[in-house]
C-alpha cells in the first residue's frame, strides 16, 4: 500500500465524517428532534423527547469525559439530557492529573471523540444484534468508487433485514438516538476544529514522508499497514454510522413532515403573514436553542 493510496483513503474517511455530521445535526437533531420538542408543549412530551435522546446524550457526554481523561484533565462532574435543567448535558473538567496535557490537544480530542464513539458504536449494535452492516475498506485494493458502494450495500441491507425480529427494531431505535447526538456542539467545534485540522493535516504528512525516512524496509510496512488499519477500521465504522443514522433519519424525517404538515395552518393562497410571538416558526427556534450544548473545556 502506497502512502499516496493512504492519504486518498484519509480524505474518504474525512469526507465520510462530514456526511456523518450532516446527518446528525441536521436531519435527526435539527429537523426531527427540535420538531417534536417544539410539538410537545406538556412536561410529559418533553420527558418523552428527552428519553428518546438519552442513550445517545450519555454515549455523547461519555466520549467528551473519556477523550479528556486520556488528555490528562480529571472529571468533576457529567450530566446528561435528562439531569440537566437546561436540556443539553454537559461534562465540567478539574485539574489536571498528569503532568503531560495539554488543553489544545484535549479540546481536539474531545471535538472529535462523540462521531467516532458514536460510528463505533452503532457499529457494534449491528453485530451484538445481528444487522448485517457491510465493512467498507476503503485501501485494500485502492479507493473503490464511493457512492456505488454505498447504494449497493444500503440495497443489501435493506433486502437482509429480518422485520420479524426485535431485535432490527431495537437497533434502529437506538441507531437514530447515537446518531442525533453524534455532532460536536458548537462549543466543542469552536475550542477544538482548528487543532483537529493541524492534527489530520500532520497525520497526512507523516504518512507521505513514511518513504523518505531512515528506515528499514520491515518498519516502514509496519507502519503503513498500521495505518491502513485503522483508516479500514474507521472507515468501516463510519460506514455503519451513516447507514444506520440515514435510514433512522428518512423514517423519522417523513413522520415529522408529516407531523408539520397535519399541524400548519391553512391561509389564503397567495398570502403571508409574519410569525407571532407564539407562532410555530419562532417556537422553533426558541426550541432549538435549548438543544445547543455547552461544556467547558479544561483550563488554559
């Protein structure tokens, strides 16, 4: 495997990862869940909404403690949906407890820990419950054409798929919870993209230059053989991440168009009016807003 092969599959990992986010944030959180909280207007719904997003919230929350352990900072406190009074769940760094930590690194690391623990999860769903989620190795015979690939295994899944069975139900409940909460707030993005972009971005050149360093022939296929690895590992995962939030999302998605076309009001064709303090556009948004989670990062 050449380095310039690895560094193509980088760059379908990375797009990957931007489809992946798109999904999250704007379908399945975006469209679908800030609908339905702004549709329920008694406490009950708004627990129900809160319920539903909670395994996903507390893997999110999970992987956010987790990245900044590794980093060196301790864990004061993790909160999720469901005890934050503010909706959203959040996780409050303490000192650190090693010597090596730096907060760029953990900022980066935490931005992108939810997407990859949320992919790698889904993906163990499928196998613990039996959904055959395809692999998509994306450099062992060179980058196979993407989007072919994609319509070929989401038609064998589909066609696969045992309906009879509790547990393809379960899956799916649980693929659309993981895969709302798999974006990085904009908080994280604002503390740890631009780190995680150096990151990537020397990732690629080290692989690049894997041939024009001083070593032995055994050592420098050990080392991209570790890399295409992992890029297959990745690759796989995200794979599994975007069948299982795309087909969660185009269900969830027609119920809630149709939810908001059984409750828009009828008007006179031809007019418009501007949206009252009470009205469904501006609820929205105040809804919406409650579903930006904030957390703070580690001290400078």
């Amino acid at each position: 495997m050449t380095p310039s092969a690895l560094v193509v599959g980088m760059l379908v990992v990375i797009g990957q990862t931007l489809l992946l986010f798109w999904l999250s944030r704007r379908l399945l959180l975006g469209y679908v869940l800030r609908t339905l909280a702004s549709r329920s207007s008694s406490a009950r719904g708004r627990r129900l909404v809160s319920l539903l997003r909670l395994p996903g919230n507390l893997l999110h929350e999970i992987s956010h403690a987790a990245a900044y352990l590794i980093s060196g900072y301790r864990i004061q406190r993790l909160a999720t949906c469901w005890s934050d009074p503010e909706g959203r769940g959040y996780v409050e760094t303490g000192r650190p407890w090693s010597p090596l930590h730096w907060a760029p690194l953990a900022a980066a690391l935490s931005c992108a820990a939810p997407i990859v623990v949320g992919a790698l999860a889904i993906h163990a769903l499928g196998s613990a419950l039996g959904v055959p989620l395809p692999a998509m190795d994306v450099t062992s015979e060179g980058v196979r054409p993407v989007a072919a690939r994609t319509l070929t295994d989401v038609w064998f899944l589909v066609s696969h798929l045992d309906w009879a069975a509790w547990q393809t139900y379960v899956f799916w409940l649980l693929a659309f919870s993981i895969g709302a909460e798999l974006a990085p707030s904009g908080a994280d993005l604002r503390q740890g993209f631009v780190m995680l972009c150096v990151l990537v971005l020397l990732s690629a050149v080290g692989i690049l230059a894997v041939p024009e360093m001083e070593l032995r022939p055994e050592r420098a296929e050990a080392v991209l053989d570790g890399a295409q690895w992992l890029l297959s590992a990745l690759s796989t995962a995200l794979f599994a991440g975007l069948i299982g939030c795309g087909l969660a999302g185009l269900v969830a998605g027609a119920f809630t168009w149709v939810l908001r076309r059984s409750a828009r009001p009828t008007q006179a064709r031809g007019k418009s009016r501007p949206p009252s303090p009470k009205s469904p556009r501006r609820s929205d948004r105040r809804a919406g807003a409650s579903y930006r989670r904030s957390r703070r990062g580690p001290p400078r």
